[in-house]
C-alpha cells in the first residue's frame, strides 16, 4: 500500500474506476453474465424474465440457448431491463452491454469503499488508516473479480445493508427498517443482517422492535411482490423453486465435498436438512447473544458475527457471496478488534478457490468463450486433483471463519466486563 501514499485521492479513483470498466467489459462468469443479460432482454421487451427461453436469436451463439431463469427477486431484473432499454436497445453489441449491466455493481463497489472511509472516520480511526481502508476496497482483487467482472451483486447488497447498519446506529429506524428490506430484495444473501438487528435492538421497547420488523417484512413483500403484480409475471415458476438454494451443497461450505461422497452438489432424502441448518444456527444466535455496549462499532460486530455463522451452517456458499462480509472485516481489522490476518485470509481463500473452482477461467465468456471451453475441458481432465485442491482450500476457509468467529464472540462477552473500556 505504501506505492499509493504518495498518489492524490482522485486518481486512485480515477485508476479504480478505469480497471473496473475494463473488467466489466471484458468479462463475465459464463453462468451469471448470460443470465443477467438474458433476464435484462426479457424485461426490456416486456416478458417474464423468471421463465427461461432459447435466445440464440437475439444475442447469437449456442451459449444462450440452455439458459436458466434469474433466481433473484424482482429488483435486480427491473434494474437489468431499464439496463437493456438504455444499452442494447439503442446500439446491440453484446460486449457493450455487458459493461451496461455492470455499471450498477461499479458504482455500488465505489460507494462502499467511501462509505467504509467515512465510517471509520466518524469511529476516530486517523486519516491514514482510513485511507488505507478505502485503497483496500478500491483494488481488492477479490472484490473486482467477485463483482466487477464476475457480474454478481453482492456488493450492491453489501452497501444497502452497510447504509441501512448506519441508520439505525443513528437510531433512524425508519430508514434503517426500508433499507434492509431493500438489501434483502435486492439479494437474500442479507439475511443474517435481521438477527443482527435483533440483538442490537435487546432492551429496547418491544412495540419498537415488533414495528421495526413489521416494517422490514412489510416493505420486503412489497418490494418482492409488487412488481409481479404490476407487470403480470407468472411467480408459479420462481415459487416452484423458491427451495434451491438449499437442496445443493457445495463451495466454500462444509458440504464441498458433497460430491465425492454422492457425485452430484443436490441435497436428496436425509440430505435435505443440512440445507436448512443455517436458520436454526442463526435464531439460537439471536437468542443468545447480547451486545453490552451500544455503537455502530458494536453492530458491525454483531452483523460479522452473524454472517460467519450463516456461511458456516449454509450448505452452500458461493465466492462472491464473501463480499457482504469483507468490509465488516476490513473494519473490525482496522479498528484493533481482529488481527491483520483475518482481512488476509477473508478474501485470499475465496480468490484461491475460485481458481480451483474454475470460476475465474468461466469469466473469460465475453471474450473469449472458446478458449474457455478449452481451459475447462483441460483442467477437468486432470480428474478429481482440482476439486480435491479445491476442497482443501473450502476446509482452510472453514478453519478461518471458526477462529474469527471465536475472536469476535470473545470480544463481544468481554465488553461485559467492568474493566473492558480501560
């Protein structure tokens, strides 16, 4: 970082924003980016963007005819089709387009690195530390990949959820209520941040926490619902399917090595209740914790401490998902509440395994889709080495998580100590 001290703020920013434009242009994981692409199509024109079609047509290549239907709720797909209208309506070239659907997850990485800078700042870290911070969230290789690149959302997740974590440490609940719904429609993955809540809000006035929820679920229905209403979507389809993102297992979960056991990443029979271990795991959490000091420090802690627990009982962990709980590290790390390794090890170990995962050749789809094939084709023929390294690397990743888990739960008893402040 010390090749950056000397460089004004506006061209880190300027050089931030110039390699992520270049990534979102170029790249694209080979699942995702189509579906985004897809799903931006079929709203722009007007269809159900959750009943998948054959769009060999419109965007050419055979790649986009087995395609799958966007899984998200209706906030992101609204957002692609008012992409596609302003892109690839007006001038129908692919890689432009591609760039289109990035924009959003640009402007959301950037937003967060400010955000992270500003909040450590109000906390009275010096302005050194807090630059060094928003410089780690400007070229974080695994954010860029993750997000930029990759086409996945969690970063416009993670700054909702981050913004909504603010207001209610500045008791704007209101506020704070609507835009955790938001960040939830927006992506599920923000789950965790409810029993985060939860716990902050113990001791409060019941009616206030019972508004506080009524609020959250009530816009989150709204936001989730809604929009089926007004376009006439069929929701038969995503409700048919709403359970599958927990009848697989894989990724940096304690289920990698699901498919060695049965040759398949599907939860079947007795299996199926390991998909649902994360929601037990996460209401005890809510019971049995308690946060003794009040402060936006103290439920960024909880909000890390919670997202751990979800990705460690989740049966099935994606790499970009990681990103909602980079910036709570990255914070905690800062401020002296965790070690220096536990920022090293959040990030390097999903980088590692998306290698090993294959997730990093797949994102050579715009450009290069051949050669992509080929890399596949290659490192799958060195049989089960790679899932095994990459197993390894999911087993590495757990080992973190539970020793960070450790340190954070151990800060949060000891703040109930008389001498904890001194």
């Amino acid at each position: 970082m010390k090749i950056f001290q000397s460089i004004p703020d506006r061209w880190l920013l300027l050089t931030s924003l110039i390699l992520q434009i270049g990534l979102g242009l170029t790249l694209g994981h080979a699942y995702d980016d189509r579906i985004n692409l897809a799903t931006g199509y079929l709203v722009g024109t007007g269809q159900n963007p959750y009943l998948a079609q054959d769009l060999t047509a419109i965007f050419g290549g055979s790649s986009f005819k087995g395609m799958t239907s966007m899984g998200y709720p209706p906030p992101w797909p609204m957002i692609l089709g008012l992409i596609y209208l302003l892109s690839f309506k007006l001038v129908p070239n692919l890689l432009l387009y591609n760039l289109a659907v990035k924009i959003p997850i640009i402007a959301a990485n950037l937003c967060l690195a400010f955000a992270v800078r500003r909040t450590l700042l109000q906390m009275g870290t010096d302005a050194a530390k807090s630059r060094w911070a928003w410089i780690f969230m400007l070229f974080n290789p695994f954010l860029l990949l993750a997000t930029s690149a990759w086409g996945q959302i969690d970063s416009i997740a993670a700054l909702i959820g981050f913004s909504s974590l603010m207001k209610l440490a500045e008791n704007k609940k209101i506020g704070s209520a609507l835009l955790l719904a938001l960040a939830i429609s927006v992506k599920p993955i923000a789950i965790p941040l409810i029993p985060a809540v939860l716990v902050y809000m113990k001791g409060d006035d019941p009616r206030d926490q019972m508004r506080y929820l009524g609020l959250v679920f009530a816009a989150a229905v709204i936001f989730c619902a809604l929009p089926f209403v007004i376009f006439g979507w069929d929701p038969s389809i995503i409700l048919k399917n709403w359970n599958a993102t927990v009848t697989v297992g894989g990724g940096l979960s304690f289920l990698s090595i699901l498919k060695f056991i049965t040759g398949s990443t599907h939860l079947k029979g007795a299996w199926q209740i390991l998909g649902m271990l994360w929601l037990p795991a996460l209401v005890t959490a809510a019971i049995l914790l308690r946060i003794h000091k009040r402060g936006l420090a103290a439920l960024i802690r909880m909000s890390a401490i919670m997202f751990l627990i979800f990705f460690l009982f989740r049966s099935w962990v994606s790499e970009p998902n990681i990103v909602m709980l980079l910036p709570l590290i990255l914070i905690l790390v800062v401020l002296g509440g965790l070690p220096a390794w536990a920022l090293r090890w959040v990030w390097l170990l999903p980088l590692v395994f998306s290698f090993f995962n294959m997730a990093l050749v797949q994102l050579l789809f715009p450009i290069a889709p051949a050669l992509m094939i080929s890399l596949m084709h290659w490192l799958g023929g060195l049989g089960g080495v790679w899932q095994i390294l990459g197993a390894v690397t999911a087993a590495f990743w757990m080992v973190y998580e539970g020793k960070t888990l450790q340190r954070l739960l151990h800060l949060t008893k000891s703040e109930s100590q008389p001498d904890y402040a001194n």
